[in-house]
C-alpha cells in the first residue's frame, strides 16, 4: 500500500493495494470480502474497491485452467487484463514493482520467467498512473539486470514501449 500511497490518494486504490491479493491467495470468497468492505466504507467504495479486487484476481489458474500450460493461462490473463480499469492497473504497477524487488533476492531460479513475464503485462497495460508505470518499467529493467549472468543468458532483447 505504501507505494500506492505515494502515487496516488484514492481510498478504493489503497485498499485495494492491501486486498488484491485476498480473493486467490486466502478462503475469503467474493461475498464475504463484499459484506466486510459494505460494512467498513461507504457502499459506493465498497462497489469499486471490490471490482478493483476481482479485477486484478487471477482467472486462470491451474486448479481451473489443468489443459492450459503457464504460458497459455498467463496469455489469456494478459488479455483480461487489458479490460480492467485505470485504477486496478495503478494497482498492478505497484504489485509488479514490490514482487520485482522480492523475486530477485529470494528466487533467481523463477526469477527470470518471473520479470519477463512481468514486462508482457507492462507492454499491455499503460492506462494507469504514468509515474507509477514508468516506476513498475524500471523495476523490471533493474531486477532483469541483477540476475546472476548464468540467470540472464536466455534475456530476451525485446525492450518497453513508451507510455
């Protein structure tokens, strides 16, 4: 939320900064993540934090997506995500900037799929806060740079478009 914060002052963009991840990372269903928000925040926050959140959680995964490999699944997100508001992309900027920095340190082996898979989102997504994105294009950028070289051999040179 912090990096949000600095961007932007949007109640439903900092909140959602905290929830995104909710819906596919923990038991919390749709509804109840609704019920919670319309009892915290005034209902029309409440609307958009929760079509924020459902925005920005992943479709296909695995468990429901078994026929699709990863490339195929993320493919087909990537083209989602090219529907999800200004907002909820802001949202991605900042996820992709703060997993950029984690990723690096913690798994160079996933590491390079990881950022690159990253960068195609960025390509796709471009109607957020023009700081934020630039921050989230420069963080994939450094963090493709500081992978071990044995990591980097296979780096593709295909390069961000600008904003």
């Amino acid at each position: 939320m912090e990096l949000c914060e600095a961007y932007e002052s949007d109640v439903n963009i900092l909140a959602v900064a905290l929830l995104h991840d909710v819906l596919e990372d923990t038991a919390v269903s749709e509804e109840e993540l609704s019920r919670f928000l319309r009892e915290t925040m005034a209902a029309n926050d409440a609307q958009k934090t929760l079509r924020y959140v459902i925005e920005l959680t992943d479709i296909y995964i695995k468990a429901d997506y078994l026929h699709l490999n990863r490339r195929q699944r993320k493919t087909r997100e990537n083209e989602r995500f090219q529907k999800i508001t200004p907002q909820a992309q802001t949202i991605k900027y900042a996820d992709i900037t703060d997993n950029c920095i984690e990723i690096v340190k913690h798994d160079t082996d996933f590491a390079l799929l990881f950022l690159h898979e990253c960068r195609d989102v960025l390509h796709l997504l471009n109607k957020g806060n023009e700081d934020l994105y630039q921050r989230a294009v420069d963080a994939v950028s450094t963090a493709l740079d500081n992978l071990p070289q044995s990591k980097r051999e296979n780096r593709s040179t295909r390069r961000f478009p600008s904003k």
